[in-house]
C-alpha cells in the first residue's frame, strides 16, 4: 500500500483531472454523487479524488484528512457553492429572461463553477502532495475514501457502489 508518510511520490493534477472528467461523464457515477451531494452535503470533488487514490492504496493520518477536509470545504463555501447557488437561483428567470440572454447566463455560470471544480481539484492535490513529503511520527493507515464517506455519515454501502476501478 502507497501511504504518505513513506511514499514520495507525487499525485498528479492532470491525471485526476482526467480521471475525474471521465468518472463523472459515466451516468450512474454522476447520479451518485450528485445524490452524495445534495443528500449528504459530500463534496463531489473529494469523494471522486479521495475514491481514486484509495484504489491506489494511498492512506493518510486522521490529521492530515482532517485539514484537507477544514480546508477544502472553507475554499468551497466561499466559492463553489455560491456560484453553484447563483446557477440555481438563475432557473428561476428561464421564462422571464430573453432566451438568448439565459443561455448566455447559464453557460457563464456553469463556465464559472467549472473553473472553481479545477481550483478545488488543484487545492486537494496540493494538500494531499504536502502531506505526502511531510515526515510523520507515525505511519498513515486511513484509506481516504471510506474515512470521508464515515465524516460525512454516508452509509457504507454508497463506498461500494463507487466501484469504478
């Protein structure tokens, strides 16, 4: 098993970007993480990323998660989520909106929340590569992906239903 206390190696930002984008492009992937989201309030990014690397055997200490996930959702609720809202409450204007203006709305909008999934994504390499060349006092043994589901109260059962690898 990779862990980041021993293993130095870095995770790649555009090879999880890829992964990512290709995850999600699957509808039944997409389905359970938008009902992750919008049931449990799981972060997409984190439940594909942390899903990933679990698959490739990386573990992390309780701390090391527990600042990825402090951090992570503070730069979340200040901008994914706000323009995420923004797109929301945008829908209510389809009917009163000129049609071309609301397509130009929309697709500036979701343009926007992209942009902020690729600023998050790089945001949780980061982390996750820190924590890898950090020296540890004790080795990591929590598979990232089953500690996230665990924080966010998502039954064990969801975990397997990622079995995308």
């Amino acid at each position: 098993m990779k862990n980041a206390g021993l293993n130095k190696q870095k995770i790649d930002i555009n090879d999880i970007w890829q992964q990512t984008c290709a995850l999600y492009q699957q509808a039944d992937i997409k389905t359970l993480c938008l009902n992750l989201q919008n049931n449990y309030q799981a972060n997409v990014n984190l439940v594909l990323i942390l899903s990933i690397l679990q698959n490739q055997g990386y573990q992390f200490t309780q701390n090391q998660l527990n600042d990825l996930l402090q951090t992570v959702l503070a730069f979340s609720q200040q901008t994914t989520v706000l323009i995420r809202q923004a797109r929301f409450n945008w829908q209510q204007y389809k009917n009163t909106a000129k049609p071309n203006d609301y397509l130009i709305v929309k697709k500036s909008l979701l343009a926007t929340e992209l942009h902020f999934e690729q600023q998050e994504q790089k945001l949780i390499i980061e982390l996750l590569n820190k924590a890898l060349a950090s020296p540890l006092s004790y080795p990591p043994t929590l598979p990232p992906s089953s500690w996230y589901f665990a924080q966010q109260n998502i039954p064990t059962d969801k975990l397997n239903d990622l079995s995308f690898w």
